[in-house]
C-alpha cells in the first residue's frame, strides 16, 4: 500500500467513524483528530517520497471520461507538503480552540477539517480533469460548511453566501476549461505536456481567460479576490490557517499546471499576470493596513501574498518567452518557495492571533494591548510570524522576496521594450508592499501587544498552556528559523518541480545566488542579543525605579490616550484616500461641557461595493424578466411544451431548398 493509499484511508476511514460514532461527541473528535494526523503524516511521506523526482502513476476506474487515477510527480509534490503540516497542527488546534471560547469542541467541525484536507489532496493528485473538478467543487461545499459554522451572526451567513458564489463561479469556468481542453487535445488526462490546440474552436486567449478567472478566484488573484477577507473572518481560526496558508495555493497549482500546456505562453498573457499580481501586492498590504479587525488584516494580507506569488508566475512565463532560462528559474523557485513560507507563516499569524482574540474575546485591535507580558508565548509567536511574513533580513519570507527581486533587476537587465517595463514595475510593487507591509505588522505589535490593555478582557488575559495551543505554535515558529537555516536544501527539494517548468533550469546558479542568505539569520539573532545584554547590564548596573512617562500634562494618564490603529496607520490612508474611500462616521463634541465624541471609520472592499454587487443587481432585474413566465399554472407549461414542438416540427421537416 503506497502512502497516498495510506492517507486516503485514513482520512476517508476515520470521518466515516467519526461519523457513526457521533452521538459520542469526545470519541468522535478524538477519532476524527487522530486519524487526520495519520493521514497528513503519510500524505508528508507521498509528498517526500516524490519531491527528489519520482513519479506516482496510478490507473483507476474507468468511465467515459478516461480512467480516473492519480498522478503524483515533484510539481505536485510541492503542494502537498503545505497541505500535511498546516492540516495536521490545525487539526491539534481546533479542540483546544474552540475551549478558549468557552465552547465545548464538535465532532462534526473535526470532521469536516479532515474532509477538506480529503479534498485539497485529490485537487491535487488528480490526474483526470473531470476528478479534479470535482475534487474542486467539493473542495468548496466542505470549505463552505466550516466558514458558515458560527451560522447565528448575519455577516458569518453573507461571508459564507459570497464565498459559495465565488467558489461555483470558479467551478464553472473550469468546467468550461477542462471540456474546450478535452475536445481539443483529445482527453481528459490532466496534461503535463504542452496541448496541440489545432483543433480547438475556441482561441488559446479565452481558454487563458478561463483558467485565470477559475484558478485565480481560488488564488484570491486581484480582482477575483472579493470573498477572501470576509470568510477569513468569519471562520474559526484554525480552518483560515488552512485556507490562507493552504487552499489560496491550490489556485497557483491550478495555473502552474494548466497554463503552460495551452502551448508557447505570449508575452501578453505574462504581462496581464504581472500586473494583476502587482496590484493585489499592493493593493492588498494597503487594505491589511487600514483594518482594525485583526483576521482581516491576515486575510488582506493573504491577498498581497497572493500577488507576490502571481507576480513571480508571470515573472517566469515572461523570461520563458524571451529565452531567458535563469531569471525563469529564479522566477519559479521565488514563487514555490513562497508557496512554503507563506502557508507557515500566515498558518502561525492565524493560530496565536486566533488563541489571543479568543482570549481577549475580541478581533479589534483596538480592545486588545498589553498582551505581550500577558500572554508571553502566542505574543511572541506572533511576532515571529510577523517578521517573517513581512521579510525582515534574516526569515524565510526574506528569502523568497529576495529571489523573486533577483529574477525581477535581472530580467530588466537583459529586457528591452516593455517587457523591461514590466519588470521595472515588478520591483516597484516589491518595494512598496515590504515597506507598508513593516507598518501593518509594526500596527499590530505596538497597538496590540505593548503599551497598557485596552480593555478589561485584555487585562485579565491568562497564558494559554493547552497542549493543542502550544505545540503548533511552537512548531510552526521553529519552522520559521528552519526555513531559513535550510534554504539551500530546501531549493534542492523543489529543483525537480521548477525542471519541469523551465527545460535545462539552471538549479546550481539558483542555490549559489542563495548560498549566503543563512547568514542573515544573524542580523535578528546579533540584535535579539544585543537588547537584552543592554538590559540586563542596565539593571545591573543602576536602580530600576517605576513612573509614569511624560503625561502630556495629564495627571492620571488613561489606556485610552494611548495611540490607536487608525491613528498610527493615518499617515499612509490618508495619502491614499482617493483610492481607499474610507467612510469616517463622528460625532463632534457639542457644548460648552461635551460629554462624549466618537469616531469611527470603516474601509471597504471596493471591488465588492463598486463592481461586483452592481453588477449581480443588474442581471438580477435582467433575469427578473423571464420570471413572468413561470405562472405556476399546468396549463401555461403545456402551451410553452406546445409552442415548442411546433418549432420543432417547423425546423425538421422545412423545405429543403428554401433557407432557414
């Protein structure tokens, strides 16, 4: 038995237990949670088994859409990796999780985790395009279910209706997809070649349209990216480590796989992913900074990921286009590698800034604070994960933004025309989102972990010291400074995917330009030191005597004169308010003795507000003409079926020599 076998059963063994057992509830979770390890422990060991150049070829049942196997090879391998190690520790996380809340953990949400992971593993594997398509669609419905789990708020049920729109609107172009691809090349095998589309009646350029509006939704590409942030929110934090971290990469192995088999990829296609990935960059670290709702800041933070990895995608189709092997070498290792520090990173932000909010009984940022001496551990660990997110010197994420910089300055070095324009402005996007990302994440550090509590939860806050809390925290930040010390190894393990992307790639150009960034590790490690040597000589060298800072003239200083996010984020919203439109609600103070004012503010999703709701309106009154012909009477339908078989009869037996 392979280990995909081994983590098919697992899986689909213990829900059906889990299931039948379910009036149990602890026998039910502890089933369900047990044998989603096992499964992501031997889906880890496909994916190692793979990941040095192996091949897994298995036939399965056959239909009239081709037989319906498995194809496990290094590409995919690469996907799978994140889909075991976030799937496994969200799984430890959920029961602990759910008592922070003060509710007793469901079998029924555990099972549905395993589920998912069920179905982001065939999406993966899949060798068929009509299995992977339904792989896809119920990779949605499960998904659906677990972000629509807290169903009594209105804004849990309008996320999940937004989401399940998005998610079938996705399915349905790809079925477009996958039946044009069909007819033209002649199966339904998932191709792993380049297609001969001779025969295809449809052009090369609408079937790109389609895989970027099917792949890049679940992607959460700009602008299909609308039902990202509101079901993060809304799902427990656990099940949005595994969608940001996981279930968004499923899109880019979507458009990894598929695009180039529609054949030589134009320069056109390249540059429409450049620049679709530059603006969710930056659009989406700006979002990140004007929120307060902590899950929301993540989740637009995963849409300015998501950029950076579509703009590494079309950096590498670009080179690839104009013959320039290394910096499509580099493109493809930046964006895979990303891939890995992504899900590890965001899966950690989501995990501790999920287990504080559930202490702190809050999301706003504005409630939290203090929480740094409080909650010394998920506080740290959040930071950790800050710092690698944003690609300080010295993290992983560091290393992936580097090598995408790298393939970026080189491919306007050897580019002329356009095409070094679109480079130009690649690096442009970089540098943007990594300085305004510092300032979201530093928001989140200084408004929500030091300074005084903003609130009395965050004031009696109590460390968390569950094991289901504390392991896959812990892991995921030792993980952070693994990826660092083993970026070689780590390059070496993807050098088979990014060979089947780029004939004869370059890997040992790719590891020596890589070679020194270990190193850096020592930047963070040097200053870490350095503050706390500095500290520890102060109170040793000198009394520590406790008072107040400078008090701006107020005696009894209040948590509340404290900075606030919006106050701190200010200097950059307020330049891009032409662009943001936040809607700022107050009320003034009024008298000679005010007793109140308030301020609120409140930045939407303008791709959502400004074009898609608009449009759903539209061809809802559209569509609301046809509805005067469901009369609900029999007699109606049977002259409708009467109108229509004279038609019919009329079309069949029309004069031969007289034109339709």
């Amino acid at each position: 038995m392979s280990w995909l076998d081994a983590a098919a059963l697992s899986w689909a063994g213990g829900a059906a237990l889990a299931w039948l057992v379910r009036s149990r509830r602890s026998a039910s979770l502890w089933i369900a949670v047990l044998t989603t390890l096992l499964g992501a422990a031997a889906l880890a060991g496909a994916a190692f088994q793979a990941l040095p150049g192996a091949t897994l070829v298995r036939e399965g049942l056959a239909t009239p859409f081709g037989p319906m196997g498995l194809r496990l090879d290094p590409l995919a391998a690469v996907f799978l990796v994140p889909i075991a190690l976030v799937g496994a520790l969200g799984a430890m996380f959920g029961p602990a999780y759910a008592r922070l809340g003060h509710g007793a953990p469901g079998g029924p949400g555990a099972i549905a985790f395993e589920l998912l992971l069920a179905t982001l593993a065939l999406v993966v594997v899949g060798a068929n395009m009509v299995l992977l398509l339904v792989g896809w669609e119920l990779m949605t419905i499960v998904s659906w279910c677990l972000v629509s789990s807290d169903h009594r708020h209105p804004e849990v049920r309008a996320a999940g209706v937004n989401y399940l729109v998005a998610g079938h609107g996705s399915g349905g172009a790809l079925a477009l997809l996958f039946v044009f691809l069909a007819q033209a090349g002649g199966g339904w095998s998932v191709p792993v070649h380049p297609l001969s589309l001779a025969g295809s009646a449809w052009p090369p350029a609408a079937l790109f349209a389609l895989a970027l509006v099917g792949f890049g939704t679940k992607a959460a590409v700009a602008p299909f990216h609308v039902w990202l942030p509101d079901a993060h929110a809304a799902a427990p934090s656990h099940v949005s480590a595994l969608m940001s971290g996981v279930l968004v990469t499923l899109g880019f192995y979507g458009l990894v796989r598929f695009v180039p088999a529609l054949g030589p990829v134009p320069a056109a296609w390249s540059m429409i992913l450049i620049l679709l990935g530059g603006l969710g960059a930056c659009g989406g670290v700006v979002m990140a900074l004007s929120q307060s709702d902590v899950k929301r800041v993540l989740a637009y933070s995963t849409v300015e990921h998501a950029g950076l990895v579509t703009l590494g995608l079309g950096t590498a189709l670009l080179a690839l286009t104009s013959g320039q092997p290394l910096v499509a070498t580099l493109a493809f290792s930046a964006a895979l590698l990303h891939v890995w520090n992504h899900a590890i990173a965001k899966g950690l932000l989501f995990l501790s800034g999920g287990a504080i909010a559930q202490r702190v009984g809050s999301r706003d940022l504005e409630r939290w604070g203090g929480l740094l001496r409080r909650l010394p551990l998920l506080g740290t660990t959040l930071l950790i994960g800050a710092a690698a997110l944003v690609g300080l010197p010295g993290t992983h994420g560091f290393a992936s933004e580097w090598l995408l910089l790298l393939s970026l300055f080189r491919g306007s070095q050897s580019l002329v025309g356009l095409d070094r324009l679109a480079m130009l402005l690649g690096v442009v996007a970089i540098a943007f989102t990594a300085g305004t990302s510092v300032g979201c994440f530093v928001r989140i550090a200084g408004v929500g972990l030091l300074g005084h509590p903003r609130s009395a939860a965050a004031a009696r806050a109590e460390p968390v010291r569950a094991a289901g809390i504390v392991v896959p925290v812990v892991t995921l930040a030792g993980a952070c400074f693994a990826l660092v010390v083993l970026i070689r190894p780590l390059l070496a393990l993807l050098g088979p995917a990014v060979a089947e992307l780029v004939p004869g790639a370059p890997l040992a150009s790719v590891q020596r330009l890589a070679a020194p960034l270990p190193w850096l590790i020592v930047l963070p490690l040097a200053a870490l030191a350095s503050v706390l040597l500095q500290r520890a000589w102060l109170e040793r060298s000198r009394p520590v005597r406790e008072s107040v800072t400078w008090d701006c003239g107020y005696a009894r200083p209040e948590p509340s004169m404290q900075y606030t996010a919006s106050s701190l984020s200010q200097p950059v919203t307020r330049v891009l308010q032409p662009a943001l439109r936040s809607a700022v609600r107050w009320t003034p103070p009024a008298g000679l003795w005010p007793p109140a004012m308030a301020w609120e503010s409140r930045t939407p999703e303008r791709a959502l507000a400004e074009v898609y709701r608009p449009a759903f309106l539209r061809l809802a009154a559209l569509l609301g003409f046809f509805r005067r012909f469901q009369e609900g009477r029999l007699v109606v339908y049977l002259r409708y079926v009467g109108l229509a078989l004279l038609a019919l009869l009329v079309w069949f037996f029309w004069p031969p020599g007289m034109p339709r």
